[in-house]
C-alpha cells in the first residue's frame, strides 16, 4: 500500500499455488479464495494474495517498510546485549553475498519474494520486535521502546514514543483486518472458553525453521481493539499444526488472566 502499487482498494485472485521462478508457492488450503483485498487476505491467512503483493513492489519495497516498523535492528531493551537484530533481505544484501557468498555471486532470485512476502526463508525476526511491530498498528503508527517493569506502579508513559513514516489510513486498514482475523478468521478461537473479554485483534503464523528443524508457531494479539491495552506475542518454537493451534491457546490463558484480575 505505501508503494502505491496496490492501494488500499486491492483486490487479487488467490489460487492454489502461484509460480515463481521453479517453484510452486501453495495457497495453505490448496484451493484459493478467490477474489479478495487486503481485510479477508489477513483474515483467512492467504499466501497466495501476499506473494502477488510482494512479488509486485519488490525486495526494497518491503526491506523499506519493515525497517519503519522495527525490524532488522535491536529495540532498545535493557537486554539488548541477549538480543538477535534478526534479517529482512535487501536487494543490497544479495549483491554483497547473502552473509556468506562472494559479493555479486548470490543474486536476487524469484523464489525469494515469494518466500519473504509471507516472512519466511529471508525473513528472520524475534518476539520483541513482532511486538514492537504489531505495538504500533495497535496504537495507531508510534514505534514504541519496550521496557522491563518488576511492579505495575512503574510508570513509562514519558518514554518517547517515534511516529513511524506510514499512512495511517493503510495502518487502519490492517488494524481492522486483524479485527476480522479474530471474528471470523484463523484466530477466531481465542474467544472460546472466555466470558467477558473486550474485543481482540490478531493474526495467526507459521514459520519454518532456518535450521531444517519442525515448524513454529505464532499468534499475536491486542486487546482492547481500540485504545488498546495489552499486547501479547506466544511463540511455539519447532511446534507444527499452526499458529492456531499452539500459540493462539498460550495467549488465551494470557488474556483469561488478565481479564480476569481487571
């Protein structure tokens, strides 16, 4: 959307699996969705909407705008000496050898773009920054330094909060389709056994493992949707089955608690 290249408008086929370069990128249900935008493609988890997106502004395009939201750089956490600056590839990092070719010996290939428009293979991020990035849809476009805190009392509202470079009628837009992942989406679980819980927003994820092991699994989420005040990342590493399988269950208990105690 910021590129310009698919507005907020958008609306793409998805199919069973689209080809790039040798390969067939599979849509995670075989089949498809048909034509949608950008609210169902987050909804339903679409691969194939997000590598056409991808594929279509390119390797710079995306580098660019995730390093607006935080990553490929450390958050300023006390801890930042335990901490992984992570990867987001760049067309630049290709040409200077990938972090372990020859300079000029590891092009850009189409198989990459694929891969890297749903966050795998190039794609290399922590927990903190997920929530760092997921932190500034929630609050409507501030990257937010996070802080470790041993008492509720302790008071970090003066801390300074950056206004990230991104039209916040595309934040809105992806704020409100992480809505729809939790009303009626891949994350719609996270309200079963729960009374009384404010409304959440989310997103359900899977990644492999760069190191051939089993898959992980991911589920963010924040809640109150609006004016949020509680944002939770589970992590289940090398946990095949899905974000909402594995994950989405450590955040509900989260919630539960919370919710529970005010």
């Amino acid at each position: 959307m910021e590129s310009g290249k698919f507005p907020r408008e958008t609306m793409l086929d998805t199919k069973p699996c689209i080809t790039y370069g040798s390969q067939c990128f599979r849509e995670h249900n075989d089949l498809g969705f048909g034509l949608i935008g950008y609210e169902d493609a987050l909804r339903v988890s679409s691969n194939t909407f997000f590598y056409q997106v991808g594929h279509g502004v390119g390797v710079d395009e995306i580098y660019k705008v995730s390093r607006k939201l935080g990553f490929n750089s450390l958050s300023g956490i006390e801890i930042s000496e335990q901490e992984n600056i992570g990867l987001v590839a760049s067309s630049e990092w290709a040409k200077a050898g990938r972090g372990w070719g020859q300079p000029g010996r590891t092009p850009w290939v189409p198989e990459d773009i694929a891969s890297m428009s749903i966050g795998q293979f190039v794609v290399q991020v922590t927990p903190i920054q997920i929530a760092r990035a997921y932190a500034a849809i929630a609050n409507g476009g501030y990257l937010v330094t996070p802080y470790l805190v041993k008492k509720d009392e302790e008071n970090l509202s003066d801390k300074k909060l950056i206004k990230i470079d991104i039209d916040s009628n595309n934040i809105q837009l992806i704020k409100s389709g992480l809505r729809k992942v939790v009303e009626s989406g891949t994350g719609v679980s996270i309200n079963y056994g729960v009374s009384n819980l404010p409304p959440v927003s989310g997103k359900t994820g899977t990644a492999e493992d760069g190191e051939g092991g089993l898959d992980h699994a991911w589920f963010v989420c924040f809640t109150p949707s609006d004016k949020s005040e509680l944002l939770v990342v589970a992590f289940a590493q090398n946990t095949p089955g899905g974000g909402s399988v594995h994950a989405l269950p450590m955040a509900r208990e989260i919630l539960k608690v919370w919710n529970e105690k005010e």
